[in-house]
C-alpha cells in the first residue's frame, strides 16, 4: 500500500509546473530578490520586517504569487526603498 496513486504524479508534475508564469510578476520578483540581496537579507529577514509570510515573500520573488499594492509597499518601506523601484523594467514585458 506503500505507492502514490498515478494521479497525485501527474498533479505533481504536470499540471502545477505548467502554468505560464506572467512575466510582470517574475520581473517584480526579480526586482524584489535583487533589492534583497543587495541588503544581504534573507527571505525570512525581509518578510519579517514587511509583516508577511516568509512563503509568500518566496512567492512573490518566483513570480508565482500576484503581489498587491499593499504587500508591495510593504516590502519596498521593509528594504529603505521607493516602491517605484521594484517596478523598473516592467512596463516593457506587456502580455499578449
């Protein structure tokens, strides 16, 4: 009884690393992560400090969470830095 049904392996593969990740959100993230580092924080530090969930700081900086305004501005005032900052580079990846 020791085997994972086939079903729960094609879930675990294919159908959750499929999903297109917006390229908005991936530069945000990267923007976030670089920011970050700069400051030799880690994900834990910095979620710490925002007031929010090391997991969805991870998110955010894979691009796979769709970060709000609020939790953004957050992290930006977390890092000593104008939220505007982790949007450069953005508008040139517009989704077709």
């Amino acid at each position: 009884m020791g085997t994972h049904s086939p079903l729960i392996g094609y879930l675990n593969t294919s159908i959750f690393t499929s999903v297109k990740k917006n390229k908005i959100l991936v530069q945000i993230g990267e923007n976030i992560r670089v920011a970050r580092l700069k400051q030799n924080l880690s994900q834990e530090q910095l979620s710490f400090k925002a007031g929010l969930d090391r997991s969805y700081v991870g998110g955010v900086e894979r691009g796979e969470r769709n970060i709000a305004a609020v939790n953004l501005i957050k992290i930006a005032e977390a890092l000593n830095i104008k939220p505007a900052l982790l949007l450069n580079d953005v508008s040139s990846h517009k989704e077709k």
